[in-house]
C-alpha cells in the first residue's frame, strides 16, 4: 500500500521551510516595537528631566548653602568694623600719634598785618 | 491548523510578560519600600529655623553702635572616627582650637555619640578648624564628624557708653532695656527655614530636601545721637560726679527746633560687656535710663516756665515788677527767699538772676491755681513726652481736684518743690521756650534702613505752648540773668539763656538737708538756639548750688557742641553782616 506523503503529520514550518520557525504576524511586530519604543522614550525623557531638576535643585543648594556663609561671614565683618571704628580705640591711637583734644589745644587769633612791598 | 499555531505563540507572549510584569511589580514595591517605608524608618527630616540677623545700631554720622557677630557651639561624634584616626584628631583639637592634648584625648576615647567641645568657639577658630579638616565649605551642621551650632552675638564698638540707651539682647534672645526693646520688632527681623535629610547621628546629608525659606534680617536702626557728642557729655558727667561725690547724673542735649536727641548721658551706667556683673536692686538704676525713668524735684529751673505761664496768661507784663519783701504767705505756708534774702523791687529779669522763690510763688498767686496748673499741662509736666524710649515715667504733679493738693502747693510748683518731673520733661519744656513756644516730641531714631526700603521720621511738634513773643521774651530775661549773676555760664561770644536749680532731696516725708540735688539747664545760642542741655546732679553731699556745681558742666558742654558742630560767634556773624 502506497502512503499518501500529504497524510503524514509533520513539524510547521514558516513557509521558509527551516524548522522550529514560526509564522509571525508582522504587523504584530511592529506595533509591540512601536508600543516598547514609546514606552523607552518616555522613560528616557521622564528620567533626563529627572536628572536636570536634580541637577537644578543641587545648584540651588549649593548656592542657598553659600548665601549663609556669605551672611555669616558679613556679620562678622560688620562685627570687626564696629570694634574697628571704635572710639575708643580711635582716641587712643590719636593720643599716640600725638593728636590733643580741641579744649587742650591753644587757640591763636592769627591777626593779618599785610606784606611790605618789595622795594 | 493556522489557528491552533497562533494560539500557541500568544500564550508564549502571555508567559513573557507575565515573567516582565512581575519583574516590574517586585521593582515598584521595592521602589514604594525605599520612599515610604524607608523614610519613616530613619525620621529623616530635621527642620532647621535659620536665624535671621538682629538689625545693627549706628550713630547720626554711620558709626557702628551695635553690630553682630557669629559664634558656634562645637560638638563632635568621636564613634565615627576610624580606628587609628584618633592622633590626627588630637593635633586638630589641640592646635586648632587649643584644647589641652589630655582633654582631647579624653574626648576622642569617649566614642560617644555626641561630646560638646566649646559654647563659645569663634568663627576664626572654626575657619582654622576647617581649613585644617581640608573642608573649604561648611554649613552649619555638617564639617566630617564635627557639629557645628551657630548663633549671633552682641558686638558693642564702645560697650562702656550709652548702655542705657541701647539697652542690650539677654541671652535668650530677648531684649532688655532702651532701644533693644523699644525697637525689637524692627531690630529682630524673621526667622527663615531649611529642612535636611539627617543620618543617625542627626547630621545633615548633602541632598536636596525639602523647602527654603530665606530669613529676613533686621533693620538697622539710625539714632538721632552723636557719637562723639554723647562720649564728651558721658566724660564731663564722669568728672563732675567723682568731684562732687554725687550719686547719679545726667547730661540731656536736645536739638529744640526738632526734638531730635543729641547725647543722652546716664551714670553710672553699664559697660554692655559685663552684664553679668549686675546683681542687686540698686543696680537697676545703671542699667535704666535715668533721663526717661527717673523722677526728681526740679527746683528753680522750674521758674522761667512759671515766669512763661504768667506771661502767655497775661497775668503779669514783661515789663511789670514786684516788691520782693522775702517771704510770702500762701495757703497758710511761709513762702521764702533763699538766705531769707529780701531784694525789694525786682523785675523779672532779677527775679530769675536771684532764683527769688518769692517771685515765682507771686507769678503763681497772680494765675491763680486754674491757669496755672493748666499751663504746666501744656508744658507736659505728669504726662509722658512720648519719646521712643522704653519705661518713660510721668512725674508727679498734684492738681486743685486731687484730695492731697494744698494751696501751698501752688506756691511750692511755682519753684520746682512738690513736683516730680524726668529730666527729659525739663528739657523737652525748655526745647519749647526755644522754639518760638512750640513743643517738639524727642526722639532718639532718625531713620530705619531696610535692605529696600528706608523710613525717616520726620519731626513732630506737639503743641504751640506759648506765643512766639512770650518765648522770645523769657529766653532774653533768662539770658540776660545769666549775664548778671551766672559768669559760670557765661560763654565768650555766645548767648545762652539758662537757668540754675538747686532742689532737696525727699526722705520720708520730709527734706534731708545733707544732700541736694544741683541742676542746670539752658539753651542757646540765641537769637536761634540749636542745643537744650540740661545737667543734673543727684544726691551730692553740702551745699551743692546748681549755679556752683552743674553751671561749669553746662559751660564745657555748650563750648563743645559749639566747637563740634561750627557754630560761628556773635562777633564773626556781625562781621559777617
């Protein structure tokens, strides 16, 4: 008895004819590619954006961190100023530098009396 | 047969991504874990309020009076360190902030959390510490294992003067005292506030958290005083309270076209520096504002206001006169002369040369107790002048409906006794007499800066007390008087109107005669007076005359301000035309 070849069960092929391949919808393909290349995208600019507030939200520290130093460090100039400017102090580096007091000081009335002309 | 083969590759797909699913599930609960279990596991949040800068103090010509400073409170965590670390650490300690190497040792063997090192630990010291730890920034929490605390401090240019005046921060952080509190809400400004993440041992983490809200700092404030003028009344009223033994002082310099408050000085006062020094009851009167707070009996510096009164009432004429017979009799009470002295017709010029109580108590009989009592109202004595200092008294006046006022009473005001005013009243009155009879408010802050925007206060005339003619009047008489029996206050080139007092001191009802209470008070130079100055003494020992102890006083400080702020003489103004 002559077999019919048709009738014998055999493993699919895609049309290729190389075996374990399956036949897959292309269409389906290449919509999961777009819905997986959508969702990457997203994610890639969900996370840059992520990264520059970061980034942005460091600076921001970092320069806040600063104009309290910079508050810290002017108070204490204005702290050096006032025991600079000292009265005190300036009365008595005038004393040493031999300045005298206006009341101590001798008051001369200078009287102009003109120039002879030269003869 | 088609559809069985797409079955299959679907429930393949299904298995995928079920596996990518769960994958990502597991993934967004751990995520979940780590931002809210997480956090509520290591209370990661610490609030910091951020200080604001309490405002500085500067002088009329810019001068720091009172600026800040910053100190910290250092700590460190000595359970941090790696083992082996322990001898850097210790030149650190010891050379950086000079702690003992015994000390620093004992610290760092501790491991303890946290060990305070220094309450007081200067900004320079810290820089050097941190310069040492290689840590070119800091904030104020975290520097390595070391806690830093920072908080302001109190820097006084000159600590020894006007402490009564600027008054000063207690160390919570609340004002005592003088411009610190009556211009706290100016001067504190409003807290800011920074949230940290923190590890375990509460140090902050360098992470972005949280919100900022900047501090505001406070204003700086601008006084009316000088600087140099307020050290020269303080230096003069120093000399005459060691020459005279007297217990307190004041020297009051007013500006009278404005009431702006030139020198302020009290003694003895407080050196800001050493607070802690203050102890007893008896301190209180150097730490308050003696001119403000203080009450006294004036004595005759009262009669050139009586002498006002009578002549805005029109009681009495400029021109009139009186038979000055030594005493007087009035509600039942002998009235008299100082010496019993007699002087028979005077004007009232000699009246004010002579301090003749009997001529005050005359101009007083002549109102009548009504118009009397009511033009010392407008002068402002038993009220408050209103300055912008704390703790201002009112004085003591007795008036005709109070059931303790007695005619003699009348009589006793008319010469300053029986009537309790602060210098800063008698100085204020006799700012109006200078002014063409209109009171000024004093005031002690001209200006408040704040970084975008500046207030001025503009000069405030309270009243017009008494005509321009009637103010004129009495400031040439008192004048005049001067030049007849006051040559201690006599100034070459200048004319000053003023008036000697000489008060007792009450005790228990009653005058002790041991001590009195000199004062002097004037104004000038006239026709266009630009200083009041009052001086006062208290409680100096004999006879202590005011145109004796406080006119010499009152002389040096009125050449001063005539040097110090180029007032031209009598003699250069004529030639000048």
């Amino acid at each position: 008895m002559q077999i019919d070849r048709s009738s014998i069960p055999t493993i699919p092929t895609n049309g290729s004819g190389r075996p374990g391949a399956t036949a897959l919808n292309v269409g389906r393909i290449v919509y999961i590619g777009l819905i997986l290349g959508a969702i990457g995208l997203a994610g890639a600019l969900l996370l840059r954006q992520a990264d520059d507030i970061a980034a942005l939200k460091y600076d921001i520290r970092v320069l806040i961190h600063r104009q309290e130093t910079l508050r810290r460090t002017r108070t204490n100039l204005e702290g050096q100023i006032a025991a600079q400017e000292s009265l005190q102090r300036i009365q008595d580096l005038g004393a040493a530098w031999g300045f005298v007091r206006p009341e101590a000081a001798r008051e001369i009335e200078l009287v102009y009396t003109g120039v002879e002309p030269e003869r | 047969m088609r559809g069985q083969r797409t079955q299959g590759i679907d429930t393949r797909i299904a298995r995928i991504g079920l596996l990518l699913g769960l994958a990502g599930a597991f993934l967004v609960v751990r995520v979940g874990y780590w931002q809210f279990r997480g956090a509520t596991a290591i209370d990661a949040t610490q609030s910091l309020v951020l200080q604001p800068l309490r405002g500085s103090i500067v002088d009329a010509s810019g001068h720091y009076l009172v600026a800040n400073s910053v100190i910290y409170t250092l700590g460190m965590s000595p359970n941090l360190l790696h083992e082996g670390d322990g001898e850097a650490y210790v030149g650190l300690l010891t050379e950086a902030l000079g702690l003992p190497e015994a000390e620093a040792k004992l610290v760092l063997q501790s491991r303890q959390a946290y060990v305070q090192i220094g309450a007081d630990v200067s900004s320079a010291m810290v820089d050097e510490l941190l310069r040492r730890c290689d840590a070119d920034d800091y904030d104020n929490l975290t520097a390595g294992v070391f806690r830093l605390d920072p908080r302001q401090e109190r820097v006084y240019a000159d600590p020894d003067i006007m402490g009564s005046v600027l008054g000063f921060v207690l160390q919570d952080g609340e004002p005592a005292y003088g411009i610190e509190q009556q211009y706290d809400d100016v001067l504190r400004g409003a807290g800011g506030q920074w949230s940290s993440l923190i590890d375990e041992t509460g140090q902050a983490v360098w992470a972005e958290w949280g919100d900022y809200r900047p501090p505001r700092d406070g204003g700086q404030v601008v006084l009316t005083i000088d600087r140099n003028v307020q050290h020269e009344a303080e230096r003069l009223l120093a000399q005459a309270l060691e020459e005279h033994k007297a217990l307190r002082g004041n020297i009051l310099v007013l500006d009278p076209r404005t009431g702006a408050i030139l020198a302020m000085a009290n003694l003895p006062g407080i050196n800001l520096e050493t607070l802690e020094e203050l102890r007893s009851e008896d301190d209180f009167w150097r730490v308050a504002n003696t001119a403000v707070s203080a009450i006294y009996e004036p004595g005759s510096v009262m009669k050139p206001i009586t002498l006002a009164a009578a002549l805005e009432t029109r009681s009495v004429l400029p021109t009139d006169t009186y038979d000055d017979r030594g005493e007087m009799w009035v509600g039942g009470r002998r009235v008299a002369n100082m010496g019993e002295m007699a002087y028979g017709e005077m004007n009232w010029t000699q009246m004010l040369a002579r301090s003749a109580n009997v001529g005050a108590a005359h101009l007083a009989a002549t109102m009548g107790p009504a118009r009397f009592y009511e033009m010392l109202r407008r002068f402002g004595f038993g009220d408050v002048t209103g300055v912008d200092l704390p703790l201002e008294a009112r004085g003591l006046m007795r008036v005709p409906h109070m059931d303790t006022w007695h005619m003699s009473d009348l009589a006793t005001n008319s010469y300053g006794q029986g009537i309790s005013t602060t210098p800063l009243q008698i100085a204020v009155a006799y700012g109006a007499l200078a002014n063409d009879g209109v009171m000024m408010r004093p005031f002690v802050v001209s200006e408040v800066h704040w970084p975008d925007e500046v207030r001025r206060r503009e000069p405030t005339a309270l009243r017009e007390i008494v005509r321009p003619e009637v103010a004129d009047a009495v400031a040439e008489m008192m004048a005049d008087a001067v030049d007849l029996a006051m040559e201690d206050a006599v100034i070459a080139g200048h004319r000053f109107a003023a008036k000697s007092g000489t008060a007792g001191v009450p005790r228990d009802g009653t005058y002790d005669n041991r001590l009195a209470t000199p004062s002097f008070v004037g104004f000038g130079p006239l026709p266009e007076p630009r200083f009041v100055i009052l001086v006062k003494l208290e409680e100096v020992e004999g006879e202590a005359l005011g145109m004796e102890v406080a006119a010499p006083v009152f002389r040096e400080m009125a050449m001063y301000l005539l040097r110090y702020y180029g007032v031209p003489s009598e003699r250069l103004l004529a030639e000048a035309g």
